[in-house]
C-alpha cells in the first residue's frame, strides 16, 4: 500500500495533450448527454444551465475513470494515459443530432499505456501485456458503476436531490457500458482480448446492474450471480468446443 | 476454383461498388433523418472531418475505392437532401470539402492522433 502511495504522489498526473483530450471528450459527452433537456420548448438559459449541470457531472465521470485507470496502472508498474477518440466523438454528435438527443453514443476514448521502466524491473512478463491492459481497462468502467451505486443510494435511500442523483447514476452507467464495448479505441476490446471469458463475466455482471437498477433491484450480488450465470453459459455454448 | 459458391466470389470482387451502395443508402438515410437546414450543415460538416481523417490515415494507400465511397456517401446525402429540401446542396457540397480538409489538416499537424 506505501508502494503504491508512493508511486502516486510521483508519478500520478496528466500529459498536457491528455489535459486537452479530457477537456474536448468532457465538453463534447456533455453536449451528448444535455442536447435533449426535455423541456416542451427551447429555452437557451435553461438549456445552458441543464449543460452546465452536465458537464459538471461528466466532469467527475471521466476524471473518476480516468483516475482508476492510473491507479491500477501504477500499481501494476504501468503508466495509464486516457486518448481521445475524435471519430468516435464525431460519430456521438452525428447520432444525437440525427436522433435529437433521444439515444446517446458515447465514445470518448480509452486507455492507452506506457511501459515505465524502473517499476517494472524484475517483474515476470516485464512488457505491457494482455492481462495487463486488461485488468487496468476494467478499473474505469468499476470507477463508474461504484459512483453510480454512490448516487443511486444518495438519489433512492436517502433521499437527497433525487433528480442530480439519477442523472448522475444514469450518465455514469451510460458511460460505463459503452467503455465495455470491444471496439478499437475502447477500453472493452482490452479486456476482450485479454479473455472472452472474463469479458462476458465483466460486461454481464455490470450490464446485469444497470439492467436491475431498472427493476428498483440495487443489489450487486444478484448482478454477479448473473455475471457467472452469463460466463458459464458462454463456456458451455461457446469456449468448450474450442 | 476454390470456392464452389461463386455468388460469394462475385461479391467479393465487387466490393468497392457494395460499399459505394451501402454507403450511398446511409447518406441518404442519413439526410432524410435531418430536421433542418443547420443540422444538416453541422452533420455534414462533421462527416466531412471523419473523411478527412481516413482520408489522412489512407494517403499512403489511397485507392479509387475510397473516393468511390466518399463519393456514395454524398451523393446519397444530397438526393436525400433534395427530397427532403432541407439546405442548400452548394452549401453542404462546400462544406464537406471544407470539413474534410479541416480533418486532414487537424492531423496532419498533429493536434490529434
């Protein structure tokens, strides 16, 4: 724990470029996500501070799984940089405006990895390595489903700003999903290729959440029973022949 | 010879007209969806930089295939826009080629990668 401490007091912090990816993937999610402020008419001081609201929200979202990407990147002896997907960001904008911010599509970016040298020495497969990249890419989309859970207990047990709390459940489990997606570019095809097997665990268990948060079930550990429930299904049908 | 399905083969050969058709039918798709003119224009605008980009990408192995299916795409973006009447096409046709060459020019100088 003191090593990893360590290694984040020195080595923790952002690449001017990665400065500016994070700035322009923020802005432009926002603009996904507050395009639509489900008003009857337009009204632009109500739709800024609806986008303000927003940006706040992915603000934190991103930087949160942007954060837990560089811890467990350090811990493992890697340095995690987020890179921006200006395609992916262009495909957003198109889909919300052809469908007037009734269906988002958020893909921002994702993981990118350095190979650090000196925290890496004596380690057995000293490369960057599949398991690696995996493991580091499933730390962001947990990021989120953990600050997700955080607002879904302040939104439905306590009570306490419902309506900020649900919006920011509900951004950071849009987010979350689309990251697990096995696109290029994309945190999801890291974990794909470290195991299919662990990718469908992964990506059912958490889908499995956000599909119970749905049916007012906040319970994780029905999600990972579904998680397993999908990940031995998925060996059955499909890993077994091979 | 290898193959016994020759319909497949036919296929494949001619892929960069399927794509030419395939992309065409998007754009089209694409235009009719529009609602207005300004979404229309940032909507091309945008896909413009998308070319841009590949264009960028592919300069090394630029192919007819790759206008072929630029070219589909915004043909299929202006008939939908001449159904639907929503913009002017001179205004979409010059603002594609200025998103691509922005796109281009963006990567070209490395602001992004």
């Amino acid at each position: 724990m003191g090593e990893l401490l360590y290694r984040i007091k020195r080595f923790y912090g952002w690449e001017p470029r990665e400065k500016r990816d994070i700035f322009i993937s923020v802005l432009v999610v926002a603009f996904i996500f507050a395009y639509d402020d489900k008003q009857p008419t337009f009204v632009l001081a109500h739709w800024l501070l609806n986008y303000l609201m927003t940006l706040l929200i992915v603000a934190i979202t991103v930087l949160a799984f942007d954060g837990a990407m560089k811890v467990a990147a350090l811990q493992q002896g890697f340095r995690a940089e987020y890179r921006m997907w200006p395609m992916g960001l262009a495909i957003g904008v198109i889909i919300t405006l052809l469908t007037k911010g009734r269906f988002y599509v958020i893909l921002p970016g994702g993981l990118f990895l350095h190979h650090m040298m000196m925290l890496r020495l004596g380690k057995y497969r000293y490369g960057i390595n599949t398991i690696a990249q995996g493991t580091i890419a499933t730390a962001g989309p947990v990021a989120n489903l953990i600050l997700a859970t955080i607002s879904l207990f302040f939104a439905a047990q306590l009570h306490v700003m419902p309506a900020f709390f649900g919006y920011f459940a509900m951004i950071n489990f849009w987010f979350m999903i689309y990251q697990l997606l096995p696109i290029p570019r994309i945190n999801g095809i890291h974990i794909f290729f470290m195991s299919r097997l662990a990718y469908v665990f992964i990506f059912s268990t958490l889908l499995a959440y956000v599909l119970l948060v749905q049916a007012k079930v906040y319970s994780w550990i029905f999600a990972l029973l579904i998680g397993t429930v999908c990940w031995f299904l998925w060996y059955w049908f499909f890993e077994r022949s091979i | 010879m290898m193959f016994k399905n020759k319909k497949a083969i036919k296929w494949l050969d001619a892929w960069g007209e399927v794509g030419t058709s395939i992309f065409l039918v998007i754009g089209l798709l694409v235009s009719l969806i529009v609602d207005s003119a300004v979404v229309s224009y940032i909507v091309i605008l945008l896909s413009g930089i998308m070319v841009g980009r590949l264009y960028h990408k592919r300069r090394h192995r630029f192919g007819v295939v790759f206008v072929l299916v630029t070219a589909g795409y915004i043909v299929g973006y202006l008939i939908g826009n001449l159904v639907t009447g929503r913009g002017y096409w001179l205004v979409i046709l010059v603002l594609f080629f200025i998103g691509t060459y922005l796109g281009n020019y963006l990567h070209k100088k490395r602001y992004f990668k």
